[in-house]
C-alpha cells in the first residue's frame, strides 16, 4: 500500500494530515503508518506459505518500541544485532525464542543474558565466537542454539558499504569454511547445531542474487543434515530486500517468494527469513521546515531544520529520498536547490542539485521512504536533540517518541 498521499492539496499518512502532526508534535518529524508496516510483514508472511517459515523483523532498520510492538502483536520474530535490540524486543512484548542474534561483535554479557532470555538462535560469525558461546553456555549448564552465518561469495549488486557475503566482508565464515567449523561445532557440548544461514547485502533490488546464494548454500545444507540429523531446524536465508527509493523497480513480496520457494520447498526445514528496510523503508517519512532560501553566486540552498544527524544516509551512502512539500500547489513553479540542514558540516544535505518545487521560508517538506536507517541511524551531533516519532493507524495516531530536549543531551554527563 502506499501510505502517504495526498489529499485535498495536503499529504497525508493514512487517514491524518501531517501538516497537522507538525502543528502538534513540532519537526524534525518521523511518521510511520502502522498499516503499511504491518501489511509489509504480512505480504512476506503470506508469500512464504505453504513453507514453514518464519519472518523476522530486523530490528536495526527502525528498531521504536511502538514499531515493535505492532509487528509482535502480527506474529513477527525478530533479528537482532545487540544487547540493546535484545531488550527492545523483550519490552515490546516479543518472543526471545523468536529472535537470531547476528553481528560480529557479540559480548561475553550479551551472549549470556541471551541464552537465559531463551534466545530463538544465535547467528555465529566466527569460529572465535563459536568457542566464546560454547564456553559460556557449557559454564551455564546450558547447550546455546547455533547456526554460522555462512558467506557464500554473491555479489548483490548494492551500495559496498552495504554489501555483507561477498569474500572480503567482515560478515560470516567463508563457504568453504564453514564445514570444517560445523563440524568443530558438533563436538562442543555446549553447542547445538539448529541451522545454516547466509546474509548477502541490503538494499538488494533483484532475485538473482538469492537464488544463486541459495544454490551455493545447499550442498553445505545436506553436509550439515549429516552431522546434526537430530537439531537441525531451519536454514535462513537472510535479509536485504530493497524498496523503491526513486526508479528502481524491486520484486514484490509474491515474486521474491515465487523465485526462491522452489529451491526450498523440498528441504523439509522451517525457512527463515530477515527483512528490514522492507518492511519499514516506504512506511515512514521525516517531516522537516524550511528555515531559509539562501541565493548565492553560484548556487541556491534550501536551509531546513532537519540535518545529517536526523538523516544521514544521503551523506553516508549519497542515497536519494524523494523530497515533496506537504502543501501540493497546481501553480508551483520548479527550481534547482540544495536541500541542507543546520550542522556545521558541508556534507550535511538531504538532496544535492535537486530539481524540486520551488519551496519558500516556513513550508514544510516531507523526505520520503525514511521509515528505515532514519531514527535508527540518528545522532546528537552539534547537541541537537533527536526528533520526535507519531504512528499513524488510520484515522488515529500517537506520539511514539517524544523529543529529546537540551537536559536530556546532558543527562548522563558529569561537570
């Protein structure tokens, strides 16, 4: 579904201005539809059957506790990256034995508030981590759930920063690797062998890449069957499904399925899967007012007072977010502009050379497509406080985050 339209001249999330919300909750602004965000989970849910499967919500792309909440009570389990995630989703009412810990760095704390939580899995990247899991689960009296995320050597065509199972990634065990460490797994006491996963990037707009990912992956599969016959559960195949941010044109959720249950059905394993920014991408905008239009010899800016700090993926990754007033005129005239925010940094910008409706001080801007790597991504640099949150379900909404406020920056310190 598309969630923001416009309506009467105005755009709307749902069924509720966000003109109105900016009046009331002030900008920089985030809003999501709960219904897009909800349905997203949903479609992918539904595409996957009649596989066993499970669909994770990545939690790191919006990780609100409002957004998890309303993906827990739709039956969604959880990827998770960290100890904070952990609680997150525990908070939000979500299942820890429906949660795959991932991520290269896992602590010690981590790794052992997980298994008393009942953690779902852990994703192993390493074969140093396997041995930190299998001492502290053994010390525990425990056997820690384990798959090794295996990098299967795919190029998925996306953003290098943003690319994770290719070979000089920082990501997973290396394919032909992994046996010789599976098989070190099954003789840890402290370990159980429930799954083989692989993650191959973000962002990625295409099947191809999955399907020659999963072809890679599954003579390992029936190697692992082998060892592990009476544990092994589910094979995972990751994350990344893009959304459109400007022209790209990636598979809905009934084609991402159609292209790879085939590969899967005859596995006899629960699939599992890990989508973020699809789920959320399209299901959030950052609301933001022009400040200034500032002419100079050689260029026109359009000063906002959302900034890198609120959004930095265009400044990280040169990322393009489709940026529209929230007031639509049929006389507007177009101009040329640097969309920037207030940060004393030069590569603080939300669009560069950006044709758009010419735009003047005190309009609001609505940056498209930041429900995901938005709030998630968010700093206080320059002290400024991180925005405010609302999500929309319909004709309601609510205040999902407040803004933080100047003794909030401080609150922590210690003068």
């Amino acid at each position: 579904m598309n969630a923001f339209q416009y309506k009467s001249g105005q755009l709307h999330c749902e069924d509720v201005s966000v003109a109105r919300l900016a009046e009331e909750f002030g900008t920089p602004l985030y809003v999501y539809s709960r219904q897009h965000i909800v349905g997203q989970w949903q479609a992918l849910d539904k595409a996957m059957k009649p596989l066993e499967h499970l669909v994770c919500y990545a939690v790191k792309a919006n990780s609100n506790l409002s957004v998890l909440r309303a993906l827990a009570e739709a039956g969604a389990g959880f990827d998770i990256v960290s100890g904070g995630e952990l609680e997150r989703v525990i908070r939000a009412g979500g299942d820890p034995t429906k949660c795959v810990f991932a991520g290269v760095g896992k602590t010690a704390m981590e790794i052992e508030r997980a298994l008393r939580c009942g953690i779902g899995c852990f994703n192993v990247e390493s074969l140093p981590e396997l041995l930190r899991i299998a001492s502290i689960a053994d010390a525990m009296g425990r056997r820690a759930p384990v798959a090794l995320r295996v990098n299967p050597g795919v190029d998925p065509d996306t953003h290098h920063y943003i690319s994770t199972g290719k070979h000089e990634s920082k990501f997973g065990i290396a394919l032909q690797d992994a046996l010789a460490v599976y098989r070190a797994a099954a003789e840890m006491p402290g370990i159980e062998i429930r799954g083989v996963q692989t993650h191959i990037g973000s962002q990625i707009t295409k099947t191809a890449p999955y399907v020659l990912a999963i072809r890679k992956m599954l003579p390992l599969i029936q190697q692992v069957r082998a060892l592990a016959p009476q544990t092994l559960e589910f094979f995972d195949i990751g994350g990344g499904l893009g959304i459109r941010y400007r022209n790209e044109r990636p598979p809905a959720a009934a084609a991402f399925a159609a292209a790879v249950k085939p590969l899967l059905r005859n596995l006899g394993l629960r699939i599992v899967l890990e989508p973020g920014r699809f789920i959320v991408g399209n299901g959030g905008v950052l609301l933001t007012r022009v400040q200034y239009v500032k002419q100079t010899p050689v260029k026109r800016f359009v000063i906002v007072d959302a900034a890198m700090n609120d959004l930095i993926r265009p400044s990280l990754y040169e990322s393009y977010h489709e940026i529209v007033p929230v007031r639509k005129l049929s006389a507007r005239r177009m101009f040329q502009a640097d969309v920037v925010g207030p940060v004393c940094e030069s590569g603080d910008f939300l669009a560069q050379d950006r044709r758009m409706a010419a735009v003047g001080e005190g309009e609001l801007l609505a940056v498209m497509s930041a429900g995901a790597y938005g709030m998630a991504m968010s700093s206080n640099y320059n002290s400024r406080g991180r925005a405010a949150e609302v999500l929309v379900d319909g004709r309601r909404y609510a205040l999902a985050r407040r803004r933080e406020g100047v003794g909030e920056l401080m609150q922590a310190e210690i003068s």
